[in-house]
C-alpha cells in the first residue's frame, strides 16, 4: 500500500477548547472538500478532528483494500479520542461522511448534536446493486468518478478520477444497516440538502427527517451541487453549520 498522500489531503487537527467536533469527509474524497468548514470551526476555539478515511487521499489502489468495516471504525476511533479530551462532542459530514456521522450517533449515546450535508443515509434500489454485481462478476471493478459534483466554476474537489466499483458495494452494504437504525438517532441534526446533487438523492433527506427520533431541521441549498462544502453556499454552509454547533455545544 503507498503512503504517500496527496497533496491537500493530509488530516487535519487543532487543540481547542473543551468543546469538539469530528469532521468526516466523502466516498473518493479526502479531508480537502471540508477542510474550510473544520478550519471555520477551529477558528471558533473548538477541538477539531478531520481524520483521513482508510484508502482515500493516497491512490485508487489503496482504497481497493478498504471498505466500510474499515471506515467506521476510524471514523468511532477519531470520536473516542476526541470524547476522551472533550466535554461535548458535535459531528459534521458530508456524504458519506454524513452516513458516517450518523453511524457514530447510532452507536455513542453522548453525541451531542449532527450536522449532515448531502448525506448518504439510504441504500440505493436493488437494480443498481445487481448491475454492480453484475459488473464485478465480470471482472470490471471500476466505475466512472463521482467526484467533484460542483457548480461553482473551477471548484474542483480531491478526489478520485474512478469510483472502484467493490469499495462502493461495501459502503452500500453499511449504509442499509445505518438505514435500518436511523430511529436510534436522537440529537438535534442540522440537514443541509442541495435541491441539485448528481450524487445523492433527495429522499435519503426525506426518509432521514422522516425516521430520526430527535429534533431535526432541513435547510435547502439552492445555489450548490453534491460538494456544497466547495460550491456556491460555502459560506453559508459554514456559518449556519458553526452557529448549530456552538448550539448544541453549549459554546
């Protein structure tokens, strides 16, 4: 496996305060599409962990040996280190990251509060499952990208120019599971959805808002494809996402 990270894709870390938030990035993607909204955070005086997931930020190779078992775990090892030095704890993600964020509420009972941007909380219909499949049985294990999902002109997110098609099989496969237990989430969640997102559909907000236990407010981004962290509401995304969590937070 390399070690080598490309460039922009390194974790990102600051010591603040008592007070911390976990920041989760994307599926193919690396800490750079959310690293302004953890840098917003941090700039509050939060603890802020933006960890890289296994295989993303280094090479497609690397992530071929990775898969949702691996994901989740780092994403609940970065919360417990960060639960062990913080007095309350809030997480964002976007994406995958969202469906992450939503796995580290399902299984910590003392999250204090989720921001999910574009989550990907749903698996998606049988029929794109068995064209996977289908695909994989036939020894082709890429797909094209789904990257940089951006309407603002020369956005451009790091992330990989293919989707490896068995990572993505294993992250659906931890999605209906994550699905299946939404009602287990109880916090207060910040949704922010893109009216327009070529990558996740808009019901997995639906059923989100419709299956959490807890107090939950959908805010529309108009102005912003799938990577709203690096589109046209950036600055909205960040200002409302730093607001809700110095709200849970206490801050």
């Amino acid at each position: 496996m390399s070690t080598e990270i490309l460039p922009g894709s390194e974790p990102f870390s600051s010591l603040g305060g008592a007070l911390g938030v976990l920041v989760l990035h994307g599926f193919t993607g690396s800490p750079a599409s959310v690293y302004s909204i953890a840098r917003a955070l941090a700039d509050t005086g939060l603890s802020v962990e933006l960890p890289r997931l296994p295989g993303h930020g280094t090479s497609v190779a690397d992530m071929k040996t990775t898969g949702w078992s691996d994901w989740s775990t780092a994403a609940l090892a970065a919360y417990d280190e960060l639960a062990g030095r913080s007095e309350r704890v809030a997480v964002v993600g976007l994406s995958m990251g969202g469906g992450l964020g939503a796995y580290v509420a399902q299984s910590r009972a003392n999250v204090a509060g989720c921001v999910f941007i574009n989550p990907l909380v749903k698996p998606p219909v049988a029929e794109l499952l068995e064209g996977i499949d289908q695909l994989l049985e036939a020894g082709i294990d890429e797909y094209e990208s789904i990257g940089s999902d951006i309407k603002r002109e020369g956005s451009i997110e790091a992330s990989y120019d293919v989707t490896p098609l068995a990572c993505a099989r294993s992250l659906f496969e931890g999605v209906a599971e994550v699905y299946e237990n939404l009602g287990a989430i109880a916090v207060p969640i910040l949704l922010l959805q893109s009216r327009e997102d070529h990558v996740v559909t808009s019901d997995n907000g639906d059923d989100l808002v419709a299956l959490v236990s807890g107090p939950i407010e959908r805010v529309w981004l108009e102005n912003s494809y799938h990577v709203a962290t690096m589109d046209n509401d950036q600055a909205f995304v960040e200002a409302t996402t730093v607001a809700f969590v110095q709200k849970v937070l206490g801050a």
